[in-house]
C-alpha cells in the first residue's frame, strides 16, 4: 500500500510541469475568444518553434500585467495607453497589427434613427438625452476605453445615472445582459458577429462606419532594462513573425466559424 | 427542458469521443487537485491530529483559526499566491505564475485548513482508550497517535474526500494564477467559465456534467477501497 502511495505521489510531482519554454502574452478576451490566437500560434510555433502562452484579460489589466513582468509581449487595442506605456520606458518595439471596428448595438425593436446622426458621439447624446439604458464593460478594457472616449466627445458623464450599467464583465457576457434589460452598448464587430445568430441576443447594428470607432490593435515587448527575466529575443522574434508577410497572412486568413473575416492586417 | 436534455446528450457524446483536449482537461485538474491535496494532507494530517490528541497552549485559538480558514474565499487566495508568485512579488524569481505548479500551491493552501479542521473532528471522535492503552502497552508518542489515526481512518478519508471535493470545485483560485492556458493551464472549472463566458451554454453545461462524473467516480473508487480493506493506513 505504501508503495502505491509512493508511486502515486511521484508520478503527480513529475507529472506537474513547474516550467515551460515559452513566452508570455497578454492579450484581450475579446481577441482570445474570437477564436484568432487558436488559428494563428501553430502557425507562429511551426515556423520558430515557439509557445506562446496567452492570458486573456481586460486590456488595462494586460497592460499593468505585463508593467509588473508577468508578461514578455503585449497585444492589446488601445493605442493611446500602449503609446504611453512606450514614452514611460515599459515597452519597446510597437507595431501596428491589425484593425477591426465597434459597434453600437441596441433592442431589435428600436427605430432606424440613429445611423442618420451621423457621429458616433452624436449617437451617445440621443442615449443620453432620452435615458435609453445602456450597459458599458465597466473594466478598463479596450472596449470600455473607446466608449468612455466617445462620451467625453459627446461631452457626458454617464456615471451615476440609473439608465448606465456598468457590468465589469467580458463582451459576450455584457452583451446579454444588454439584451435582457433592452439597453445599448458598444461592442467590438468580432464579438458581435459570434453572437448574433446564437438566439442569445435580441439586439441589432444601431450605427456603424464612424471613423471614431475604429479599432487599432498593436503588439509590443516588455522592455527587458526594467525586467531583465523577459524573454527579448523569442518575444521580439513573436513581434517580427505578426508583422511579417506570413504573419499578416495567417491574420487576414483568419475567419470565424461562420466564414467572416474579423481582423484586418494593417502592419505597413 | 430542451435545453437540458441537448447538454445531457452533449456531455455523453463529448464522454465517448474521447476527445484530446477534454481528456487532457481533466486529466490535468486531476493532478492538480491530486497532488495539491496530497501537499495538503502532509500538512494538515500532523496538525489536526496533535490539536486532537495533545493539550497544546492556544489550542482553542488554532482551531478556532483553522474553521475560518476552511472558509477562505478561493479567489482571494488566488490573489494573494498570484501577488506572490507574481514577477514584482517576493517569490517572483521561481517564474511559477502562470504554471501548473502556482494552481497547486493555490489549491494546496485551501485545502490544508480543511484537512486540519475534518481530520481533527475525526480524531477527537475516537475513544481515548485507544491512546490510553497503546501508551500503556509501551508505545511512543508517534507510534500511539498512529494508533488513534488507525482507528480514525474512515472520518480521515472522508475529510480528505471532502477536501478533494473542494479542489476540484473551485475557479477562483485557479483561474488568477493559471491564467487559462489552452493545453498547459485550463482545468475542468476554468474551461466552464470561459465557455459560459462566451456564450457556449450547452458546452458549458456539459462540462458541468462531466466534472460531476469524474468526482463520482474518484469518490466511488475510495469508498470501495475502503469496504475491500485496500486502505488500511499503516
């Protein structure tokens, strides 16, 4: 009996992999479940023979995760902070990858009026001005970043009102919460596009095609002077291999289980 | 209804494709909780049973701190090993964050007060005969509380059961220091919160099913090794 605890114990020890040879990528939920990585990274890992092992979580966190050296590469859509991240010593090596675009969505039932408006803002105002209920991620996300954007352009403080939820929770998730409560919300066109015919949503494309939701992707490595652990030299070669002609290629090649194209590569 | 019976369905078909990555899911949060629990045993067997047997100062005091602990919300021991492990912590230097090995010891950690707590409840349950007359017959301190945890074997296997139970339950704690990672750190609990996260009910649900099959089966194999004496704690 001993002997089977022993062995049974060994086994466990050894079965439990304690490293791994791999980098570190923080990335965003809604890039990790739109399915890209899955399709790309065997790809990356055929060519170089490296694993990339991403964590998925809201885009600030990616951001403060990879500043504390829990991560060798960021890939995350907020240029702004990552541009900032780069000017305070955090990063190096940016590049642009990829775009897609927002949404605004809202109850099915709800008029055609709003793309007439013209301006994504414009269409923020209305919603505020009539207190249409509107859910917001609420998570420091790339998402959450571009909709507080839109509504410092429209000249609004959502905060505090009854109408204006915020659910601190993934896309998918925030999206039915939307549609069960008959309220707005912006989404990425990735997302969206997932959830639409699912028969989760009863909701709609309400304005689309503003250059202002235009959604920027980048990638950069973690700057190897504040975290000498960082793995540079497969992080940099990760970064060369997303803006190569094969790395762009396996991007724009990339459609989701319903033929659509979600990303397109725009590394030039 | 329908959407009940649809799961159920799924989760047979998803059981008998034996499917690479479901297999490796949970064969994975097998060794995790295993060997997580193991650690925990090692740690906690000694202590429930010397509060138990002996007369330490503070006694009422540790356990006391040992119930409370057994109520430790996972999550937020994911976020103190993760503050740990973490590259700016003080036990960045071993890169564990984000492996297998940070899960265990996230887990290892909640399942030793469990352990400590259930195993000392047994031990006080035994008739202190037992000590009484092993010591009178020449016995050590260790060879006599050996005896009591002889006696106590069944509440102890079902304190580790209990234990066992737990790990495998939870996401909080796993999901921070894991990170999630396809086909290094995705467990049974973390694959369901992803897949209800993006809409995947039925896959969700089915892996729910499954979850509760696979502890079934670790509880039923325990407790027939128990009946046909393959467990006789020497």
């Amino acid at each position: 009996m001993k002997r089977v605890m022993l062995v049974l114990a060994t086994f466990m020890l050894l079965a439990i992999p304690a490293f791994a040879e791999r980098i570190i990528c923080a990335s965003t939920t809604s890039t990790q479940n739109s399915g890209l990585f899955d399709f790309i990274l065997p790809i990356f890992k055929k060519t170089t023979g490296i694993d990339v092992h991403v964590i998925a979580v809201g885009t600030g966190a990616a951001l403060e995760m990879a500043k504390r050296g829990d991560a060798d590469v960021v890939f995350v859509h907020a240029k702004d902070l990552e541009l900032q991240g780069i000017k305070e010593g955090h990063f190096i090596n940016r590049h642009d990858v990829m775009y897609n675009d927002f949404v605004i969505v809202g109850p099915r039932s709800s008029g055609s009026g709003f793309q007439g408006l013209g301006k994504a803002s414009n269409v923020f105002v209305k919603i505020a001005d009539k207190k249409y209920p509107f859910v917001s991620r609420g998570d420091n996300s790339g998402t959450h970043r571009k909709e507080l954007s839109l509504w410092g352009k429209a000249g609004i403080s959502p905060k505090g009102n009854d109408w204006y939820m915020e659910v601190g929770q993934g896309m998918s998730k925030s999206l039915r919460i939307a549609s069960e409560k008959h309220a707005y919300s912006i989404t990425d066109r990735g997302t969206w596009l997932s959830i639409k015919d699912s028969g989760l949503l009863d909701m709609k494309i309400v304005f689309e095609g503003d250059p202002l939701l235009f959604n920027q992707y980048g990638v950069m490595a973690v700057n190897p002077d504040k975290h000498s652990h960082v793995k540079i030299r497969e992080a940099m070669a990760f970064i060369e291999w997303l803006i190569s002609e094969e790395g762009q290629a396996a991007i724009g090649s990339f459609k989701d289980g319903k033929g659509n194209q979600l990303f397109t590569p725009n590394a030039n | 209804m329908d959407f009940i019976l649809e799961s159920t369905k799924q989760a047979f078909l998803l059981i008998t494709s034996f499917d690479n990555e479901l297999v490796s899911i949970i064969v994975l949060s097998l060794k995790v909780s295993g060997l997580a629990l193991f650690l925990a045993t090692i740690i906690g067997l000694p202590i429930g049973t010397a509060i138990g047997l002996y007369r330490i100062k503070g006694h009422s005091f540790i356990i006391t701190v040992l119930h409370t602990m057994m109520g430790l919300p996972p999550v937020t021991v994911g976020l103190f090993v993760y503050l740990f492990l973490s590259r700016s912590g003080p036990l960045g230097f071993l890169g564990f964050l984000y492996t297998p090995a940070a899960m265990v010891i996230a887990q290892m950690i909640l399942a030793a007060p469990i352990v400590a707590s259930l195993v000392h409840s047994a031990i006080i349950n035994v008739d202190p005969v037992i000590k009484q007359a092993s010591i009178t017959l020449g016995a050590t301190p260790i060879q006599a509380s050996m005896a009591v945890i002889r006696e106590a074997r069944y509440g102890i296997i079902s304190s580790l059961l209990a234990g066992f139970g737990r790990l495998m339950a939870e996401v909080g704690a796993v999901i921070i220091v894991g990170g999630n990672i396809a086909g290094y750190t995705r467990v049974m609990t973390t694959t369901i919160a992803l897949e209800t996260d993006k809409g995947n009910f039925e896959l969700a649900v089915a892996l729910g099913i499954v979850l509760l099959l696979v502890s079934f089966m670790v509880n039923a194999a325990t407790h027939y090794a128990q009946r046909t004496s393959l467990i006789p704690l020497t």
